[in-house]
C-alpha cells in the first residue's frame, strides 16, 4: 500500500507518494498565488488553495493505488477564517502579511511582547492570528461577525478532508498557548485584549487522525474512511524530514522563510524574547523564521539580469569572500523582520558600494548577507550542533551551501528526500497511525543523507570577523528605520 503526504507551501503545493518501502514513488506539484491588493497585504484565495491541493492528491493517487493514509503539513501562522459552516469568510491572510506591523511595533515598546514571550515562546509578529484579528477588529468587523473559527493552511486543508475543525498543537503553539501547560492561555489573550477571540480557537490536538469523508474522497480520488493525518505545520515537519528529532539536532530551511531551527527538551521561556517555540511530540522546536529568505534571491536575480539562481551562484564565486567590502543586510520584507529579532519597521541596505563594485559583489553581497543571519540564527538558539541539515529551494546551490558551511564552521548535510516537509508528514504519519513506534525511529529507518559539505577553517576565520562587522553595522542602521517609516508614510 502507499501513503500520500501533502506540503501546502506559500507558492507551491506538493502531494507525494510513497511505496511500501518508504520510497518516494511519485510527486505532484501546484503553484499558488500571493495576491497583494494593497501596500503590506498577503492573501491567498482558501478555495484555490484547496483545489490545488485536491489536483496533486488526485494526480499521485492515480499512480500510486491504494493509500493507505494521508498525511498533510502545510504553511504556518497567518489567519484562515471559515464560518459555522466551514467556509472561507474572505481569502487567507497570511504569515508574511504586514497590516498589523503598526501593531506589533506598539505592543514591542509597551513591552507586551516580552511579557508575553514568557509564557509563549514566540515573538510578536505581524503575520500571527493576534495581530491580524486585532486590524480585522477595527477595520473588518464584520467578517469577524461572520467567522467562528480560526483556522491555519494545515487546519483548513484538515478540515476539507475530514470535516473536523482542529488546531494542530504545533499551529496552536503561537501566539494564544502556554508552553508549559500546552493549552490556550487566558492571560494571554487579555493581555492583547483579545478575550473576545477567544471563541474562535478550536480544539487543540496533538498530531489528530480523523476519516476521510465521502465527499472529500470523491474529490480526492481516494476511498472513503481512509484516515488523515494532520502533521505539525511544514518549518516543524521539515526539520522532523531532515532527520532533526532529537534535542540538539539542528535544521536550515532556504527557502520563503530562512529559518534556522533545532530541536530542544524545554521551551526556555526566560531567554532573549525572540524567534519562536513549537510544541512537538514530546519535546520543542525553537525555530527562527525569517520574513526574507530566498525571495532576496529572487530580488538579486531581478536588479542584476540574471536568469536565476544559478546564474547568481556562478557570478558570487566570481568575487572574493568579503564581496570588496560590500554588506548587504538583506532585511526586504515589506513586514520587517522577527528572526533572529523583531522589529516591524526594519529595511534591508546596501552598504559600502563604490565604483570598485561590479555585479559579481553584489551577487556575492546577497549569499553573504543571508548565511550572516543563518549564523545569527543559529547563535539565537543557544544550541551547539555538530551539524547543519538543510533543505528547501536553496540547496541546490553548492555556492551557498559551501558559504554556510564557511561562515557557520558547521558541516552542511542536505537528506536525500527532494520534498522533505512531506517525508516529515510521512514520519509523523507512520508514529499518529502506529505503523511506527515514534518518529525518532521512523526517521532513524527512513532519512537518508548526502555527503557533508566541509567548512574550510581559514575561511571560517575570515567569515568569523566579517560577522562581527555585519552585526555591527545592522546595529548603525537600525536606528535609521524608524526615519525610514516616516518617509514611507509620506510618500
């Protein structure tokens, strides 16, 4: 029998399928639309999202014959409201939305943010469900009026193919739960005064299984009463996919979000009050996600002509390390940033730029400037890992990846899966079903790993006093943001 696991990406979404022997056997791919129908909004249109989730189903379900169950993993944070019915109130706002970052900027300097850190692990951001039901209360509140769940990627998908409205306690972990006690915590909405949200919190559950419905199975190609398995949400199942199950195992994605992550016993509520924490099976994942990760890349690759990544990777080699003195502090995200700091109005910069500087420097400039906040991140988590598995759109450049073994002095291991959101889903699948013991052992019997990518020491000690200088000219240009913000609003 096979087994399908779905990872609903921001921009793609992907359905696999997986043999008897754990073997990928077949993958199908959509791409999604980000609409942005005004300055800092993020959306996605629910139903589409479901479809496209439907047409990959159907298309590996076709090829791969009987299922033995599905498992779904899919973006995280942001808003999917549905009414009484389970049907979509307005299209999704999503975890890079950035309408509330007035918001969280006055919640940061009452010191809120802090406050609530320590009961929750996670720092404020504009993308998460406190922040935007706070905008949608003064500017929608109707569509609050006509909503009686909040829902993420994963819970929406969920419930589509079971009819049961469910948070996923890796979903739920951010911004309403209480670590410790792993439940949603009253104080916490008070102190946002968010008490009246409350009712639209589902249920928490923990990696839940519930039937496909008739319905849902007619659309997916699938037999009815096959079970579905909702895993923690795709940063969590990535790292799970990537082989990083136990404490001190660390994970890189490259991706949408640059997030740096490592699994640990305890949230660790009293540290530096930022990044966020993700309740798993039997421990945390202390995860940094940035809001500009390769889609700088992407933006490099515009301003230089180039056709793409690729292209980009060849011209950086082509530099030096240390790009000429030129920094690029790839802060781009009309949100700010929130990993491995929070502050809603930061801007990226290009810093040092002379007429010494050709398109091989600011191509290297880039990939410098991203792994500078990959080492940063990793720094955040306290954590001292003998190694970096990464994964995501970005691997594929051996460039960046000998960059980040560089400047990290980690060796740098990518696992051999093409989709390793959606192998996390299949280890968690296997545990939730009880085809495997628990996803440590899963993981130890089904990730495969290529070879490492070896730091070069001198070089590691070269990039060791190149960070220093990153930090402290972030550090100068910070205090240029909130005249930035000024100048924006009165453009």
């Amino acid at each position: 029998m096979a087994i399908i696991c779905v990872d609903a990406g921001t921009t793609v979404i992907k359905a696999v399928g997986y043999d008897a022997s754990g073997a990928e056997s077949a993958v199908a791919r959509r791409e999604t639309t980000v609409s942005r129908p005004a300055p800092g909004h993020a959306e996605q249109d629910m139903d589409a999202v479901w479809d496209a989730v439907a047409d990959t189903v159907r298309e590996v379900a076709a090829r791969v014959g009987e299922v033995e169950f599905v498992a779904v993993t899919a973006q995280g944070d942001g808003c999917w409201l549905v009414d009484e019915h389970g049907e979509p109130t307005g299209p999704a706002i999503l975890w890079n939305d950035a309408r509330a970052a007035a918001t969280v900027d006055a919640w940061t300097r009452a010191g809120l943010a802090t406050a609530a850190f320590r009961l929750n692990g996670s720092s404020a951001a504009s993308g998460l469900p406190h922040a935007i039901l706070t905008w949608l209360r003064a500017h929608d509140p109707g569509r609050l009026d006509r909503s009686s769940a909040l829902l993420t990627c994963g819970g929406w998908i969920y419930a589509r193919m079971t009819g049961e409205v469910v948070a996923e306690e890796s979903d739920a972990s951010a911004p309403f739960m209480d670590l410790r006690a792993r439940a949603y915590s009253p104080a916490l909405a008070a102190m946002f005064g968010l008490e009246w949200a409350e009712r639209l919190l589902p249920p928490i559950r923990s990696c839940p299984v519930a039937e496909l419905t008739p319905a849902a199975a007619t659309t997916l190609g699938l037999a009815a009463g096959t079970p579905v398995v909702m895993a923690p949400y795709d940063i969590a199942a990535t790292a799970l996919g990537a082989g990083a199950v136990t404490a001190g195992q660390a994970c890189g994605i490259l991706g949408t979000t640059l997030c740096t992550e490592v699994i640990v016993e305890t949230p660790g509520l009293d540290g530096e009050p930022t990044g966020i924490t993700i309740a798993l099976p039997g421990g945390y994942l202390r995860a940094f996600p940035t809001f500009a990760g390769t889609e700088v890349v992407q933006w490099t690759c515009r301003l230089l002509g180039l056709a793409g990544p690729a292209e980009l990777g060849e011209l950086a080699v082509l530099s030096p390390p240390g790009a000429g003195g030129l920094t690029l502090l790839p802060y781009l995200s009309p949100a700010g940033e929130r990993a491995p700091f929070s502050d809603p109005l930061a801007r990226g910069s290009l810093l040092g730029m002379s007429f010494e500087h050709g398109r091989e420097h600011v191509a290297r400039a880039a990939l410098e400037g991203l792994t500078m906040v990959i080492r940063d991140c990793l720094a955040a988590t306290g954590a001292a890992p003998t190694e970096l598995r990464v994964c995501g759109g970005g691997a594929a450049s051996a460039p960046w990846l000998s960059l980040i073994a560089d400047v990290t002095g980690l060796p740098v291991r990518r696992p051999a899966d093409a989709e390793v959101g959606a192998r996390g889903a299949y280890l968690v699948g296997l545990a939730a079903t009880g085809a495997a013991t628990s996803v440590p052992a899963a993981a130890a019997q089904h990730v495969r790993l290529r070879d490492a990518v070896e730091p070069d020491p001198a070089r590691h000690a070269f990039y060791a006093r190149l960070f220093d200088d990153f930090l402290t000219l972030r550090g100068t240009s910070a205090g240029t943001w909130p005249l930035l913000a000024g100048m924006r609003d009165r453009t």
